[in-house]
C-alpha cells in the first residue's frame, strides 16, 4: 500500500472516530419526550363530584314557568340514571323569597317525579340566604359519577406562532375531548361494555327464513 493510501485511510479513520464521539456524546437531544396524542395530554377521566342545579325564584312568585320546570325534571332524570341515593333540595331561609320558595316546593317535587325519581329520593333542606340577595336560589344537588377532562380547556400558554418543531399546542384536543365526555349517556361505559341484550327470537327467525327462503330479485318493469 502505498504512502498516500495510507493516509487517505488514516484520514478516513479519524473521521469516523470523530462521527462515533460525536454519537456517544452526553449532549443528545430527546426528541418527541412530550406526547403529541391529544388522548395522552387530555384524557377522559371518570371520577365522582357534585352535580348542582340552580332555580331562581322571585320573591312574589307563586309557580315555575314551563321552562324552567323542564330543566328540572331533565336534572331529575339525569339524577335517576345516575343511580345515587338521595337528591337534596335547598330552600333558602331569610331571604326576601323564603315563602316564594316555599309555595313552588310541591311544583319542584312535581317536576322531580316526571323525570323519573321518586319523592322518597328526596331530601329537603334549608340553608341561611340571608347573604344571597331577593332572588336566593333553589338548589338541587346529588353526587354522582362524571365524565371529564382534568384539567379546563382553553390554557393558551404558548406562542402558536412558534411552529419550529411543528407540534401540537399544549391546548390542541382539549375542547373534542370535553364535548365527547358530556354527550357520554353512562359514563361507566367507558370502563368497560354492557352485556349483551336477549336475543329477539321473532326477528331473528324472520332473518333466517330470510336466508333459507334465498333472494327474491324486484319484478322487472320493463315489458318486451
């Protein structure tokens, strides 16, 4: 080999040494050390807290308008589905509507009961107004298991102008995930499946005489 091989190898040596050090060095960069799945940032956690209604009653009223008894009884039922044990119902005391909210009890009871519940589920209570103003709300309230993201949406904390690493915002996935978590019927759901319902023997016999029975082709309308 002659002299100049050999330095043209040794060269190559060297570069390769270099390429390993530089490999093998104590400054590597982690890359991706933060998930960019909106699942993993943001996910559906199902946890037990206190759900709360509250009805605004003045102080001359003698009933509740269509409307608002609607969003009772829809709380009712979301109290019903929930299956927890008692639905608790806070009148105010000395507060300029403590009779109004007195004379709109049975309607409110009323309201419960065509949401599902029954009136033995409920538990009435007083607590002290006296802070709240004229208009001091009715409260329901139960425990019951829910369907949410941990933390709120809407924690703008970075600059979304730097896209350098073209990654997710810490945001990103935040309001999809929320949504889906309320439209959730059963939170439980998420934990596992439910069993499967009976077989409907009329229908499935209808579907197999179906099968055996073979295709029946829709009758021409065209005449030669």
């Amino acid at each position: 080999m002659s002299l100049k091989q050999l330095q043209t190898v040794g060269g190559l040596l060297v570069a390769a040494s270099l390429l390993a050090g530089c490999a093998t060095g104590t400054d590597n960069i982690a890359v991706s050390s933060v998930s960019d799945d909106y699942r993993t940032n943001h996910p559906i956690v199902i946890s037990e807290r206190e759900q709360t209604l509250d009805v605004a009653v003045a102080s001359g009223a003698r009933t509740l308008n269509p409307a608002t008894q609607s969003n009772i009884t829809a709380f009712a039922r979301t109290f019903k589905q929930s299956r927890t044990g008692v639905l608790h119902v806070l009148l105010p005391s000395n507060s300029p509507n403590e009779h109004a909210a007195d004379r709109v009890r049975e309607t409110i009871i009323d309201a419960i009961e065509r949401g599902g519940a029954s009136r033995n589920d409920v538990s009435i209570q007083h607590y002290d107004a006296s802070g709240h103003g004229a208009a001091a709300p009715v409260r329901l309230s139960f425990h019951g298991v829910t369907a949410d993201v941990p933390k709120p949406c809407g924690q703008w904390t970075g600059n979304l102008a730097e896209t350098a690493q073209n990654r997710h915002y810490s945001d990103f996935g935040c309001s999809t995930q929320k949504n889906l978590a309320a439209q959730i019927d059963n939170p439980n759901d998420l934990l596992g499946p439910r069993a499967m319902s009976p077989i409907d023997a009329a229908q499935r016999g209808v579907v197999i005489g179906t099968y055996q029975s073979g295709p029946t082709g829709k009758a021409s309308e065209v005449a030669y």
